[in-house]
C-alpha cells in the first residue's frame, strides 16, 4: 500500500479551515482495560479478503486528561473513565475546527482490516493545536462515518 499525497480533492484542500461534527450515536463498550475502553464500531465491517486482523472495536482513552484525546475527534458520554464492559455509550464528535494539513490517496486502497478500505484521506489538527506536531488524526473519506464536514475558509 502506498498513498500519495494531494494538494486538493473532493472541494477540500490543503490550508483549508473547516469544521468536523458527528451526531452522538449509541454504542456498546466491549472492553475496559487498565488505559482504553474498547466500543463496537458499527460504521466498519471487518475485511474477510484482509491480511490485517480487525476485530470490530476502535479504542478510546480512560483518562479523560491523557495526550492519546489530541490523536482522536471522538468523543464518549458518559466519561470513558465510568464505562464498563456492556455498557451503552454515545459516540460522537463535537463540532470541532480543524486545519487540513495533508490529502492522500491510497493507491490501491488501504488493508487495515476493516471495510470500507480507505481510499481519500485527510490529515487534520485542531486549531488550537497547530504548534503541536504530535496533534492530529485522519479521517478517511469513503467510510462509513456520518461525519459532517463544513468549510469555514480556504487555505492559501
């Protein structure tokens, strides 16, 4: 897998401000452990082609003040710290502003062991985080995620 990058795509671009939402939607918390709650996933169904093992679960910080939150828009309720095993929570992100810093293209589409395999991505960092290179997440454009994604200003 090899992706390349992009300076633009889809009306987004690199240098664009635009703001990322998701309503909150219920999940189920499979797993505590002593760092991570781990939830079912519903927007990915897991590859049966792939090389990579994916379980149907995507990982969230218990500490509510742990670094890994700046690595991730995803936000749970109740706190991550209350949850337990079988336990319904809700997923969302809250409306957040972000800069794109990067495009890319997974050419051919990305074996992380899930389905959708991801194709177009974007690079992203919360504005008030601009200054910190280890900030940011991708979201992939072709899942399954009900992710808004508004632009408030184009980049230069």
């Amino acid at each position: 897998m090899e992706s390349v990058q992009l300076t633009s795509i889809f009306g987004y671009a690199v240098g664009d401000l635009v703001r990322i939402s998701t309503e909150a939607l219920d999940a189920q918390v499979r797993e505590v452990l002593a760092r991570r709650v781990l939830v079912n996933w519903s927007w990915r169904q897991v590859d049966p082609d792939s090389q990579n093992s994916w379980d149907g679960a995507i990982g969230f910080p218990r500490d509510p003040d742990a670094y890994d939150w700046c690595n991730t828009p995803w936000r749970l309720e109740p706190d991550s710290s209350e949850l337990k095993v079988g336990d319904t929570c809700l997923v969302g992100i809250p409306p957040t502003e972000v800069r794109i810093t990067g495009i890319g293209k997974f050419d051919p589409p990305a074996d992380f062991g899930f389905l959708p395999r991801p194709e177009y991505f974007l690079e992203l960092v919360p504005i008030d985080m601009l200054d910190d290179e280890e900030a940011g997440y991708v979201l992939y454009l072709n899942g399954e995620e009900p992710i808004e994604i508004e632009v408030l200003e184009h980049g230069e």
